[in-house]
C-alpha cells in the first residue's frame, strides 16, 4: 500500500520502469521456498543482497539485477529519493551484455497456483470508511486511506449453483474466512472456522444478500457484517456479479496494528473480474501456503 | 414504456426484493459503496507493465539487454500489501 502510493506514485520513478528496467512484481514468501527455476533464480539474486535467510525470514524489499542474476541493488526503504538513489547507484553497475534466456526445466506445484477452470474470479476490495484519528503522518494517511485488493476464487461447481440460483455453504464459508478481513494496512490475519459465527447467504433472482458474524474466541476482533449484491448469468454462467459487504468491524492482527479505536465501519467490494486488471492473476493470500484448505 | 408497464416493472421489483430476507445494507448505499470501491483507474503504479514471474522477466530482460526491476513484498505488491 506504501508503495504505491509513496515510491511509485513518482512519475520520475514509474517513467524509470516504463522504459529502462524490466518490471516485475512478486510475494517474495513464493519464490524464497518454490524449489524450481523460478525459485532457482529469485534466490541466486536476493542471496547477493543483504536478506538471505531464506527458511524463516522475509527477503522483501526492492531489487535491482542483471538478467544473468548479478545483484546490482537493494532497498527497503519506501522514500522515493532513496529508491531513486539505488535505481542510479545500480545502473551505474550495469553492464548490457548478451544473455542466455533462462528456461522453465521444472516447477514446483505447491507454489504454483492457477484459478480453477470453468471458476470465476472475483475482486475484493476493502476500505475503512472512518473512525481513524486525524494525523498529519503522510504514512499513516495513506493507510488510512487506502484501498486494498485480493481476489476471490470461485471453483467450477460454485459456479453452477450461483447461476442456477444457490449460494453454496463452502462458498460462503471461504468469502467469511477469507474475504471479510481488514487488509488495509498488511497481511490480515484470517478466521479460523470456529471463528465465522454465523453465515446467511442468498440468491434470489438477480439479488445476493447475506450477514456474517466474525468474532474470535477471545472477543479481540470481530466482524459483523451486511451483504447486499447483484448477478447476472448467460446461459448458465455469471458474467456480472456486484456486491458490498459493510458493517462494524474490531480489532487488528499482527500486521495490520494502527486499526482506528473500538469498533469502526470497514466496507467491501466484490467484482466479477475480466482478466483486464493486472492483478487478476494473483492467488489470493488465503490460499498461500495450503490451497486445498482454501478451495477444497 | 406504457403506464401499465411501468406499473408492472414496479410490483415485479418490489416483491423480487421483498422475497430475499431484509438485511441491513440498502441498494443505494449498495450502489454508492461499490462505486467508490474501485481503484483509481489513471494510478501511476498501475501503469508499470508489471510482470509477475521472475523468468518472465528475466527472458525479456535477456532479449532486450535491460537490467530487472523485481518489487518483492510479504504478501503479493499488486494485491495484498
């Protein structure tokens, strides 16, 4: 979130990607453990930087490389001038020299992901829609302001009784578990089962209405919530599917401190996604590490 | 649209919505909600030809003698974080 809105919301940098580099975008807790040439590669470059616990510590941060793997850069720091300052010192390094293209020989299936075939994906985006101190921090503006995305993976079967008019309870289950989670400022924690309360979701006609309640054990964070949506099929396939949760959420995880006091309103969006966005390849970060206990 | 038909459409919404349990959450903030929802089309950041997969863009990379750029995050730059 950071990012975006921070170190690449400069036009000095983003004209950098647009025409001199080669521009990827990873989560790094893939490629750190994927044990294939895609892993292979990653962890032959992040290995010259200065992260390179590669079994339990994080390797995130902003790299610079050759395409033979030669480290040429490293920061963490989100401060646009001190990613310009790396981008100049790493260029000063680099060397256009012929290269070998580098080739799939394996990969490793646990990290390899793809949407479900005859599924659907659906964007999820959440926001607080208020309760935060006012603050000067521009860094905390932004997380206070700030949308997030995940995407939600619908499997083949849920597909069909969406469009014959039934909201599956496994389908339901994964949006409480997953999807109504506050990730605007990090990594949300998700709920475990024992923590979705209750779920009630509905189709009739075009017309999705639902209410989840989320609590944990503990009462630290809860989630209580309204739903209200619409669909559209053709001939047997939903081609449009809009719809909002919103209602009174609490608490905060590990990596999402700095949630405003008490409860506070967190909405919502789902949207039918097309293929057009760039993140609509992205698994969604419920199913890191054990897809089969997202979509089973 | 005739007056009749109006008149249909009408009744065939009002029990269309009245069949689905009441929730709390109203069409139009439905509406209001999802519309603000959605991300800033013209966002710098979303006009990086971002790839996703280090190879891929280690391949383009090779072809085109450019060094790479790789954004790598805890959870995915493009999604999550």
């Amino acid at each position: 979130m950071i990012d975006r809105e921070s170190t690449f919301a400069d036009k000095e940098i983003v004209n950098f990607l647009q025409s001199r580099v080669i521009p990827v975008a990873i989560d790094q807790w893939f490629q750190r453990r994927q044990k294939d040439s895609e892993g292979d590669f990653y962890r032959r470059i992040a290995s010259q930087g200065p992260r390179h616990d590669f079994e339990s510590g994080t390797t995130q941060g902003l790299y610079m490389a050759s395409a033979d793997g030669t480290f040429l850069g490293y920061t963490n720091n989100r401060s646009p001038e001190r990613v310009k300052e790396m981008l100049r010192q790493a260029m000063l390094k680099f060397r256009p020299v012929a290269t070998e293209q580098l080739t799939v020989e394996r990969e490793d299936p646990r990290y390899t992901l793809t949407a479900p075939t005859g599924g659907l994906i659906v964007r999820v985006q959440a926001k607080v829609m208020g309760g935060y101190e006012e603050t000067d921090d521009v860094m905390k503006q932004i997380f206070q302001t700030a949308l997030s995305r995940d995407n939600l993976w619908v499997s083949q079967s849920e597909h069909s009784a969406i469009a014959a008019g039934r909201f599956p309870k496994s389908l339901a289950l994964r949006i409480a578990r997953f999807h109504l989670v506050d990730n605007t400022r990090g990594e949300p924690p998700m709920w475990r089962e024992s923590e979705v309360v209750k779920t009630n979701f509905e189709i009739d006609g075009t017309v999705v209405r639902g209410h989840a309640e989320l609590s944990t054990a503990s009462g630290d964070r809860s989630y209580s919530v309204d739903l209200l949506g619409e669909l559209r099929t053709e001939d047997g396939k939903v081609v449009e599917w809009n719809m909002v949760a919103s209602g009174s959420f609490f608490g905060d995880g590990r990596y999402t401190r700095g949630a405003p006091q008490g409860k506070f309103p967190l909405a919502i969006s789902f949207t039918l996604a097309d293929g057009n966005d760039i993140a609509d390849d992205i698994p969604p970060q419920g199913s890191r590490g054990w897809l089969r206990g997202y979509l089973p | 649209m005739s007056r009749t038909l109006i008149c249909a459409a009408a009744l065939f919404a009002f029990f269309h919505l009245a069949a689905v349990p009441a929730a709390d959450l109203a069409e139009e903030e439905f509406r209001q909600l999802h519309a603000e929802l959605q991300p800033a089309k013209d966002a710098l950041w979303r006009t990086v030809p971002w790839k996703t997969s280090v190879l891929d863009a280690q391949q383009v990379a090779a072809v085109e003698k450019k060094p790479l750029f790789i954004w790598a995050m805890d959870g995915h730059p493009l999604g999550c974080t």
